[in-house]
C-alpha cells in the first residue's frame, strides 16, 4: 500500500516523498547476528552500483561472535571463552554448563569483547546467551572435549573426621605431576583460627601441608581442590573441584623415652598418664623423632616377613596396634612378654610396646588405655633410641622437618 499511495502523490514533489518512503522502511531497529569464529559474509559479487541507504544500514547491524564458534562439539577448555561484536556493543553476556556451573567474565573498556575469567570445564555443554545493545538477545553453544588421560588427589585425613594436632593433610596423586607449581596453586589449604599453611612435595606423587607449629586444639581446617583440568603432567589433566573440611580435636602428645622406658602423655599441657614401655632391641632399634599415628587397629596381625625380618615372628593377634611409620613402626600392645621388661629392657624389633591382654578386651591394662586414650593425628615423640630421626616421608612425619626446609619444599 505504501507504494500505491507513494504512487497516486507523484503530481506534488515526488522526488521529496519518495525519499520519506524509503527512511520509512529503513527506520525498523536492526537484529544482532551471532555467528561462529568465521567473518560475516560480504557484499554480493557482481555489483557495480553505489551502496543504497538501505545496504549501509544493512551491513552495520551488530554482528555477535562467540569462541569457541556455535555448534563445536569438541572445543578446546586450555583457554578462556570470548564474546565479540562489530557495529555495536555488548549489553549482556552469559554463559551456562550443563552442570549447572556458570563462567564469569569482563567486558573491556568499550564494550566489545567479553571473557570469561577463567577456562570452560572438559566434557561439558556450554550455553552462551548475549545481547547486543538496541538488538534481540541471542544464543550459541559448543560443547568441550573430554581429556585423555586423568589423575585424581587422595586426600588424608577423611573428609569431615576429627585428628589430633599433628595431623598432616596429606595428598597422594594417582599419576606423577610435572607441572608441580599449577598443581600446588590449584590447591588451598586454610585453618580457623587462621595460620600460616605451606605445602611441601615429598615426591612427584604426593603433596602435604602443615602449619610451622602443631595445629592449635579445636582447629578447623579447609582444603580447597581445584584440581579439575589443571595439567599435571604432558596431556594428563585433574578432574576434582571440591572442598573438604577437617577438624583437630584435643591435643595429646606422647613422649616415649627408651633410656627410661617410659610413655609420658601430655593431654592440652597436662600430663594425664605415664606407662612402661619396651623399644627395640640394640639389633633392631626404634626410629627416633616426631610421629604421627596414621592407622589404628584394636587387633592387627603382625608378620616379620613385611619388614625385611625373615620368619622371626608372625603374631595373628597383635592388640592395639597404631602406626607410626609406614615401613611398619608401631606403638601397640604385647601380651607375649613377661611383664617385667615393661620399664626394665628394650627388646622389641622395633615398635614401642606396652603391656596388654590376649583379646583386646581387658580394660585395666595399659595397651588398653593408651590405645582408648588416642586418635589418629596424635603426636609420639621417641628420644634416647639409639637409632637416627626417621625420614620424614616415612608416615605423617613431616614435622621433623624445620620450617625452613619445610618451606623449601614447595613449589610455589
């Protein structure tokens, strides 16, 4: 109809009417274009006339582009998404996973490009919904590849458990780390009330942390794993985005003293209980130094034939066992030995023992108490062994390390 009436008008300044129908038809508010990485198209070929008011409105519509590109099914996740636009600027940018994540970003200054602030997840659906100003919001998705080869952190302690102040948290990888700054810095550990927390890499497979001091009693302790897609080693990437959170429990540090022959447990300060004890014979002596016990058992069996000891002794009931090292020291009941050589002779083949009871089960004797009396993270100290400090990646052993070379150990 507009062209009928444009028509029936000719006789009254056509010239001047005709160019009011055009900018009518050229006044409707442009749609933004997302595209793919790929450049929009451009003018058809063959023409030889000058460009039309219409054609120049036409090739300045805002043209949105998203990376990865629309449609991707295999995208890359080592670098950020961006989103940008020609002839316009950015109103609203989002971006979604199907996991129910979403990525972060900034716009630069102008409003032109939008990036994320840090990487997509592998093996995740991405929606990306943008708008550009004056235009409808649009949409674009792609979908990022799932990477080769994986590894996965074990962490120690147990998520939600309750230590004792030497407790370590202790990390073993399933797959050797290269990159060991990337992967330290992908991880974080955090106490309340607050202390200095540095981790130390014993070997390319594990990563512990401790504070200079033994935790403070009733800490609670965060660790932070970042680890998913962080490249550990050449083409082998973490899959873990979680936080675990621990407790310490009272503190109880126990001094073992083999020239005495004593056990002295310090309980927040106090003594509480002292015990005779035996250690390791002059062919077979106990490590010294600081110790953590790192397993418990109320009966364990004990085969010398685990720690290099030929068939010497192999006892299917040992009570009260706890793990001091992981070459197989522990403090632990004896109820094969005669009662005087608690606190008179060190004739062990190398653990701390204490008097106990065939069963587990009797309460008046010290294997019982001390055993009732612990829990995993408890510090025992040994001294006057004879023998040289145990290795600090012997067990949770960390802390025979200075604070010095402790922080020497870190990648970061």
């Amino acid at each position: 109809m507009g062209v009928s009436h444009i028509s029936n008008r000719s006789d009254r300044q056509p010239e001047r009417w005709s160019r009011r129908g055009i900018l009518a038809v050229l006044g409707v508010v442009p749609a933004v274009v997302l595209t793919g990485c790929s450049s929009s198209a451009g003018a058809s070929e063959g023409s030889a006339k000058a460009s039309t008011p219409a054609q120049t409105a036409a090739a300045k519509k805002p043209v949105v582009t998203v990376a990865p590109a629309n449609g991707t099914k295999k995208a890359g996740f080592d670098s950020p998404v961006e989103v940008t636009v020609t002839d316009g600027t950015l109103s609203t940018v989002k971006v979604t996973g199907n996991d129910g994540s979403t990525l972060a970003g900034s716009f630069n200054d102008a409003r032109t490009r939008w990036t994320s602030t840090r990487n997509p997840y592998s093996g995740t659906e991405y929606t990306v919904t943008a708008q550009a100003q004056g235009a409808a919001e649009e949409s674009a998705s792609f979908t990022t590849k799932a990477p080769g080869e994986t590894f996965v952190g074990y962490f120690t302690p147990e998520a939600d458990s309750t230590s004792g102040v030497g407790m370590p948290v202790s990390i073993n990888f399933t797959e050797a780390v290269k990159d060991r700054a990337a992967v330290q810095k992908a991880i974080t550990v955090t106490a309340e009330p607050a202390v200095e927390v540095v981790g130390h890499w014993f070997s390319d497979t594990r990563l512990d942390f401790r504070p200079e001091e033994y935790w403070a009693a009733g800490t609670k302790i965060t660790l932070s794993l970042r680890l998913k897609d962080v490249e550990g080693a050449d083409g082998v990437y973490g899959t873990q985005s979680k936080d675990v959170t621990f407790h310490i429990g009272r503190s109880q540090i126990s001094t073992v003293d083999l020239a005495a022959k004593t056990m002295t447990v310090q309980r927040d300060g106090a003594t509480s209980a002292t015990y005779p004890v035996t250690g390791g014979d002059s062919d077979h002596t106990t490590w010294s130094g600081i110790m953590v016990i790192s397993e418990r058992f109320k009966q364990t069996r004990m085969e010398s034939s685990t720690v290099g000891l030929g068939d010497e002794y192999d006892i299917k009931d040992v009570p009260h066992a706890q793990r001091l090292t992981t070459s197989g020291t522990f403090v632990h009941g004896n109820y094969w030995a005669s009662t005087s050589v608690f606190g008179h002779t060190n004739a062990s083949h190398g653990c701390v023992g204490l008097h106990d009871a065939k069963g587990a089960n009797d309460s008046s004797v010290a294997g019982y108490k001390f055993y009732k009396s612990s829990m995993l993270g408890d510090v025992v100290v040994v001294k006057n062994s004879g023998e040289e400090t145990v290795d600090p990646a012997n067990g949770l052993n960390g802390w025979n390390l200075s604070w010095a070379d402790w922080k020497a150990g870190s990648a970061l």
